[in-house]
C-alpha cells in the first residue's frame, strides 16, 4: 500500500494527521506527519523528511504539501525522484481523506485522486444545500442561461 507524507508548515501537517485519524483510525503506520517550524534550515527538514520516507516503509509516497514555493513543498520536491512518489501541493483535509481511502491504486491514480479531492472539496457554503447554490444571486435576465 501506497505511504502518505504531509509536509508542512507547523503545526498543519500533525493537525491533518490527526483528523484523517479520528475519520481513520486504522491508517495512522501508513501516513505521518512533517510540521516544518519557522526556525528549521532547510537541510535539518530535508533530513527529517527522508527519516519519516523511511519510517513508512513502502516502495511508493505520496507527498502532499501546503504552500506550492514555500519550505516545506521545496523540502518535498527534493524527496521526489518521479518514480517511486508523486507530490500534490495544497493539501487540505478532503484531499488527505480521498488519498487515505485510496491508498491501494496506483500512485499516478492516487495523485490524481488527491488533487480532485482537494479541489472538489472546496466549495462556497450558504443556508440551502450545496447543489442549489450555484445560481445567481441576482434576478435572472433573459440573457442568463444555465448548463
């Protein structure tokens, strides 16, 4: 089964574990958690990064981050070899969820599954239900139209 590593800015990374296992309790050996701390060098995080890779166990990581560009991401674009790991950038907690239920597909899939899991969990959130809130919220003219 395919390992998950959340890279990210202190004290994210421990706090998505954490909820991923309150939703999945059985998951917590095959996803840790790297919080990157203000003061961290770079190479002290890189370092901690390949103990956590190794402590999974598994031939292939998903690495998911917070901030593309930022320390934590570049800590987990140096992991990645392309072969044995995929990153996705943006983590929040739908895209861990879809990655932590998705664990025995492909990486290519997983990663796939992660960055749609992320995106589609993002949604604007009014007083009626979701589906009905894609409309306007202006008085329809005969120039609107639906799809």
């Amino acid at each position: 089964m395919i390992g998950i590593l959340i890279i990210a800015h202190a004290p994210l990374a421990t706090a998505l574990r954490e909820c991923a296992l309150h939703v999945f309790p059985d998951c917590a050996t095959g996803v840790l958690a790297l919080d990157v701390l203000p003061h961290d060098a770079p190479e002290d995080s890189l370092a901690r990064a390949h103990e956590a890779m190794t402590a999974l166990g598994t031939t292939e990581v998903l690495l998911l981050s917070d901030v593309f560009g930022a320390t934590p991401c570049n800590v987990a674009q140096q992991l990645g070899d392309g072969l044995h790991t995929r990153l996705v950038a943006g983590v929040n907690l739908p895209m861990l969820l879809r990655s932590v239920c998705y664990r025995h597909e492909s990486l290519e899939a997983l990663a796939a599954r992660a960055h749609a899991g992320g995106t589609q969990g993002v949604m604007p959130v009014g007083s009626t239900a979701p589906q009905n809130q894609i409309g306007q919220r202006h008085a329809p003219s005969h120039r609107d139209h639906q799809q």
